[in-house]
C-alpha cells in the first residue's frame, strides 16, 4: 500500500505526515488530539507546548491502559463462555 502526505494541525502547529490507508482517519485523530490539548490548555495557567503534549499523552496513556483492562476482561469472559458452550455442546 501507497503511503500518501497528509497536512494535520495540532495545537496552531502543522504536520505533514506519510500515512498508509484513509487520510480521513489520521485528520480525525489529530483533530481529537487537538481537542484534548487544547481542553488540557483551557484548563492549566501553562502555554508552554511540550508540557500540554505532555499531559495529553499521560491522558491518552490513562485511557489505553483502561482500554487494555477491559479488553482483558472481555477476553476471560469470551473464553469462559466458550468453555462453557464446548462443554454444553459436548455432553449432548
């Protein structure tokens, strides 16, 4: 697959990126990640750019982290229940 430019803008800083696949996909994103600094900027008395990226990347990290507990979660439950339907299946 063809990587092609695509131009973001994140907090009043633009970025030209090589992506692979939909450029929509990586715009949206930025947009996002824009929205976050921007929110953690509203609400903290620094400018200083490296810092907000910072806190929005231990923001971002925080989330992850929660996605990944539960993505653990479901996959015990999903293999509990299919123990259970392989054990159900079996003694008919």
């Amino acid at each position: 697959m063809s990587r092609q430019p695509v131009r973001v803008q994140i907090f009043n800083q633009s970025y030209s990126l090589l992506v692979e696949g939909d450029p929509q996909d990586v715009q949206e994103i930025a947009q996002r990640v824009d929205d976050l600094v921007a929110s953690i900027a509203s609400r903290t008395s620094s400018s200083d750019s490296t810092r907000l990226a910072v806190l929005a990347c231990l923001h971002l990290a925080d989330k992850l982290r929660a996605a990944e507990k539960q993505l653990k979660l479901v996959e015990a439950k999903s293999g509990h229940i299919a123990t259970l339907l392989e054990e159900a299946l079996g003694s008919e």
